[in-house]
C-alpha cells in the first residue's frame, strides 16, 4: 500500500464489542455503497448456530449479499488461517466485481489477520486441526488449567491477557507456538508495526460502559426468549460434540453445562452475561491499540444526521472507480 493510499480506500472496516450494533451500521453502509459484507466473526460460520451467535438474519440483511456465514458445520474445526485466505479470495472478488467488500465482526485476530501482513506457516492448513484436537483431548483429561499453566511458560504476554477459562483462545496461542516455534504475541507485535494489506477505512463503535453492560444483558434475554436453550439440545441431539470448537463459544459452553447437570439454568445464564461483559471488555482491549480506528458512539450513530456525517467523512476516501461502479458517481 502507497503512502497516499488513504484516499483510495478499497475496503471498509467496522469493529467494535458485542452487541455495539456493528451489524446494521454495515447494512447501512453496504446499502449506501453498493457494497457487500464480509463477516468476520469467528461463530457465525457455523450452521444452525444462529441464536447465540446473534446471527443477521435474511430480513436484516436489507438484501445485502453477506459472506462467511454458515460455511461449516459445527462438528468441524476452523483456523484463523483458513478464515484469512477465504476473506481475501473473497475481497478481491467483490472488488473484481467493482463492489466495495465491508468486513465487519469482533473477532479481533480474524480481522487483523485479514487486513495486516499476519503470516502463518505452511504447516498450518495440514496440521492445524490434529494439533488442535490434541489440545482439546488435552482439556478433557487434564483441565483447561494444565493447558493455561503451559501458555504463561512458552507465551506469558498472550497468557496475561487471556483469562485461564478462555480455552478456545489459549488453544489458538499452543497450537501457533507448536507450528511455528514462536510466540503468536510476537507475530501480532509484528504485524502492527506494517502497514495494511489493502487500503482500508476503519470505523468503530462503542458506547458507554454502563449501556454497552446492559445491552449484553437485555440482547442475553431475548436469546433465551428467543430459543437458545432448544437451540442447544437441538444442536446436541444432532450429534454435535460438546467438545467440539463450535461449541466452546459462549452461550453453548453454560448452556451444555446445564444439559450435563453441572449448574442450574439460572447460574447457566448469569456466567453466559458475565462471560460475554468479559468477552466485550478484551475486544474494546484489542481494538483500541489500533489508531487507525475512526470512534463513534453506537447510539448517536442511529440517528440520521450522524451517519450522514460519518458517511461524509468515508466518501471522500473511497477508490474513485469503486463509486463509479457502484453508480455513485457521474461516469466520464
């Protein structure tokens, strides 16, 4: 990427915590533009995972093509390699399409992985899911804390940053450490210092602490409301693994939990809230290291007159024949 680049923004970035409403303000922005979405979340890949992972449905989509969602099932694993090859083959089709691609999730190492020179070894994509599985057994026989015990030996950087329940993540940093003998901290103190691999515009959304709290409460509620614990059995009585990656995710760990008779549904209920306030606070952790991110506040943004501005501002960046082709300018 050019140092000029900037003013020819070929991909749009929204991030931002759970339940900031990143997913409309993509609508809204793919609508505007002509665009697509790209999703970057690490769950909404998975099929019949649809409430808990507060999956866009097809009416929320406002007929915008959305890609990366139920792409696997959940019995089968996923890297962060796999996910950055798909992304990309997938921006530059859309932008071969003279489409403008909108990656838009909170997973913040898929994000980063796809828009930063974040490099994975070749042996990744081979030996991966075998490495992983292991580790998995690992948990079952030893306890995830055997597993966190060995991440602060060989990674105390990642380990201090992850919370010793947070098995899917210490999972990821053993098993870079076991393919690439090295840290996967130093990989993403590398890759920050460079510059983008594509020319892109990031927009954030945040709110207050106090409101964001409570809408991660009120958006758990209406999950159960909405049919998450048979969401749950229905997923299990398919044959999907509690152990399996997919089911690792919050919302389905408590809930499996429950199933098995270790907690109540009430306590199951309140660590999916705890759990997803934590999950929040890391995502607002990660993305406000990067000063490339342009804040705006959830609520404000809702109103017609403040996406206009942040539409304003985004405009004027945009690769010129993108807007053309998306019939947003006269052609010449």
């Amino acid at each position: 990427m050019s140092k000029d680049a900037s003013s020819q923004i070929q991909l749009i970035v929204v991030v931002g915590p759970t339940a900031s409403g990143k997913s409309d303000l993509a609508v809204k922005i793919a609508q505007r533009l002509h665009g697509e979405i790209i999703s970057a979340d690490s769950m909404q890949l998975y099929k019949g995972m649809d409430i808990g992972t507060a999956k866009v449905t097809p009416a929320e989509m406002g007929g915008i093509p959305h890609h990366l969602i139920d792409i696997k099932e959940p019995n089968e694993s996923f890297s962060v390699a796999e996910f950055q090859r798909l992304a990309r083959k997938t921006i530059e089709d859309i932008l071969r399409r003279k489409k403008i691609p909108v990656l838009v999730g909170g997973t913040g190492l898929y994000l980063n992985s796809v828009i930063d020179p974040y490099d994975f070894s070749g042996p990744e994509e081979e030996d991966g899911g075998a490495i992983r599985e292991d580790y998995m057994q690992r948990i079952r026989s030893e306890g995830k804390e055997k597993l966190y015990q060995e991440l602060q030996q060989i990674d105390p950087v990642s380990a201090q940053k992850l919370h010793p329940n947070d098995e899917k993540r210490i999972i990821r940093a053993l098993e870079y450490y076991r393919l690439n003998g090295k840290p996967i901290s130093e990989n993403l103190q590398a890759f920050r210092k460079k510059e983008s691999i594509y020319p892109c515009y990031l927009i954030g959304l945040n709110m207050e602490r106090s409101q964001l709290y409570r809408r991660i409460e009120e958006r758990v509620d209406g999950m159960m409301a909405g049919g998450l614990l048979e969401e749950v059995r229905c997923l299990l009585d398919q044959g999907c693994l509690p152990e399996s990656q997919a089911m690792q995710g919050i919302g389905y760990r408590q809930l499996i939990q429950y199933f098995q008779g270790c907690i109540s549904l009430e306590k199951a209920i309140d660590s999916i809230k705890q759990e997803s306030r934590r999950y929040a606070k890391r995502q607002l952790t990660w993305f406000r290291r990067d000063s490339r991110i342009h804040w705006y506040d959830s609520i404000a943004i809702r109103e017609t007159k403040e996406f206009e501005q942040m539409f304003e501002a985004l405009v004027p960046h945009i690769d010129r024949h993108l807007l053309e082709g998306g019939g947003l300018l006269g052609h010449e």
